[in-house]
C-alpha cells in the first residue's frame, strides 16, 4: 500500500540546508520518491510519497528537521501520487 503527501514546513528552513538534509534522507528510506524545494520567504515545500511506513519516518522526520532548522509550524494534507515521480530530488 502507497500513500502521497504534499508538506509545507515554516520556521528556520532556508539558509540552513534543510533541502539537501531532506533529499538525503529521503534517499535513506526505501521506496521514497517526491521532491522538497523552497516555495516562499521561510517556507519549504515537501512531496512524498512511498509505502506507509516509509512516507510516515520522511512525516516525522519534516516535523523538526535537521539540527540546523527550526520548525515553527508543519502542515501536511494527503495527496493523489505521481506517477511520473521515479526519484527523491530537489526543486529549484
């Protein structure tokens, strides 16, 4: 079973490599495929999608981030998949 979410993360999230954090720890979950990219002044957007567990750890891991960022509010809505989505990458 699959499962999509589109993410939007708020707080100190750019200028912190949060997206190359992201990116790399997608690609440490199996299966996962979307994309993360800057979407607005301390704003960050999130795609993933994958098998329930997977997409659940990549959820619980945007809710803080990597050590350098600081997540002041996450928000996540459950998507349709894309299947033209083969890899984990950045958006610029």
């Amino acid at each position: 079973m699959k499962q999509a979410y589109r993410v939007t993360v708020k707080g100190r999230v750019t200028g912190v490599c949060f997206r190359y954090f992201t990116e790399d720890y997608a690609h440490s979950l199996l299966g996962v495929t979307g994309y993360v990219r800057n979407s607005g002044y301390g704003e960050v957007e999130v795609f993933v999608q994958g098998s329930v567990e997977s997409v659940n750890e990549m959820l619980a891991w945007l809710r803080h981030g990597p050590p350098s960022a600081s997540v002041d509010s996450y928000y996540s809505e459950k998507v349709e998949e894309d299947s033209a989505l083969h890899t984990f990458t950045i958006k610029y």
